[in-house]
C-alpha cells in the first residue's frame, strides 16, 4: 500500500514539474506585450480625458465606455491573424537621417511617397473615419497609430528596422533598442497606466495649450528630434540609471503629445 502510494505521488510530483518547466519556457519563449500595452493606454486614457463631450459620446457609442482605451492594442492583437497581413507595414515610417520640418511636412502631404507606412495608414484612415463616422476598424487603427507615431523607435532607420538590430545591455539582460522605448523604459517608471496618465496630466499641464495648438506633422517634428537624440546616445557600457535620468522627460513628452494628437484628430472627426 505504501509502494502504491508513493509511485502516485513521485508521479504527481513530475507531472507538476513538468508542468512547470513548460510554463518557464513558454513564458520565455512569449514576446512581453504587457508594458507595450501600457503605452498605448496611457496614450488613450489621455486622449480620452481630452475629448469634447460630443466627440466622447460619439466614441463611446461606437466603442462602450472607456472603449478608447481598451481597444487601443487591438492593432497589434490581431497582427497574428493573417487576415491583417495588409496592415503589417502600418505600424512604422522609416524615417531618413538629416530631415528637416520641412522634409517631415513634405511626407506627410505625400504619404505614400516612400511606401505605404505609418503616415499613409493615419492619413487613410483618417480620410474613411471622415467619410463614415461608424468605421469602426478605421477608428481602432487610428488610436493605435498616432500612439506609434509618438514611439521614437517607431520613426526609427530602416536599416535597423527601428532599433531592433541593435542590441543594448538593460540591467545586466541584451535587449533591444527599439524594446527599450516600447516596453523597458515605461516599466521604470512602476506606475499603473492610471496612475501613469494622471502623472502625465499635472506633469503637462502648463504646456497643455501650447500642445494642442500644434499639428500633428508639428508633434512628429519633436519625436523626431528624440529619435536622433536616441540614435547619438554612446551604448557602450551603457549605465540604465543614467540613461533613464537622461530620457524620461523625452519618454514622458512623447506619451503626452500622443494622447494630445490623438484628442485633436477624433475632435476634429467628429
């Protein structure tokens, strides 16, 4: 009796750890989404309390309550599906070294002139929304989009495809350039989205007019400028403390205007 007992639970016990070693592996094997969703949150939390109260009805008719924020990762859930193959390259807009304002402007009013990218998809997108004020997909691509559009790595070098071939040491771990400013920098900051987009909100709000006079082209002028302050930063021996000290400003900006761009266009829509 004891021999049987004993074979059931040395069998339990290597079922569990069986268990367990494949959760440990799949959790390794998974790409981290959960800070990249917090961005995007953050950004349309902020957009959300910046919405005229008609323009808040018409999106939460269209979205439920508080629905700007919880489809702003939508674009990026179904990247998997095939089905969306199309909107892959929508994500980004390579963006050359030596741009100037002028240069952006010139993109933006010739979206396609170097493919169909991030500046395309927020122009034609914009464009259906207009048109149909109940597309409902043109309406999650676009909280989606200007978010990118403020993630410096998201207007990165095409030859590094935005960061991602570059590899960086963070805290003793290699990751990469552009998983940095997606994910590791705003995990630094340990707050909730909630709490982080009420920081931004006070942080902010002496420039909160300044902000919403600019136009979106204008804003994209100010991420390209931490983009290449991004690009100039020497990685070697690279000290995460310092780095941060050095770039939350930059980090908490970009977040802001994305939330503020965001308001201005769905105010503009509807």
């Amino acid at each position: 009796m004891h021999r049987i007992f004993y074979l059931y639970t040395f069998k339990k016990n290597c079922m569990k750890a069986k268990f367990l070693l494949l959760v440990f592996v799949v959790g390794l094997t998974l790409p981290a989404m959960a800070y990249d969703a917090f961005g995007h949150r953050i950004v349309a939390t902020i957009a959300y309390q910046n919405l005229t109260c008609h323009t808040r009805h018409k999106v939460d008719k269209l979205l439920g309550k508080h629905g700007l924020t919880y489809e702003s990762t939508w674009s990026d859930d179904i990247r998997s599906d095939s089905a969306y193959a199309y909107s892959y390259d929508w994500h980004f807009q390579n963006l050359r070294e030596g741009m100037t304002p002028a240069d952006i402007q010139t993109l933006f009013q010739n979206p396609t002139a170097e493919g169909r990218h991030l500046f395309f998809a927020i122009d034609s997108l914009s464009g259906s929304l207009k048109k149909n004020k109940k597309d409902l997909e043109a309406l999650k691509f676009l909280i989606h989009f200007i978010a990118d559009a403020h993630q410096p790595m998201h207007l990165g070098r095409a030859e590094d495809r935005g960061g991602n071939d570059v590899m960086i040491k963070w805290f003793g771990k290699d990751i990469r350039l552009h998983q940095l400013w997606d994910t590791q920098m705003i995990e630094g900051h340990n707050f909730s989205y909630s709490e982080y987009t009420a920081y931004l909100q006070d942080k902010f709000a002496p420039r909160k007019k300044e902000f919403k006079q600019q136009s979106l082209p204008q804003s994209v002028e100010a991420v390209y400028l931490v983009r290449n302050k991004i690009y100039a930063y020497n990685y070697t021996n690279l000290r995460a403390y310092t780095y941060m000290y050095q770039f939350n400003d930059d980090l908490d900006e970009m977040l802001y205007r994305g939330g503020i761009q965001l308001a201005n266009l769905l105010n503009e829509i509807f």
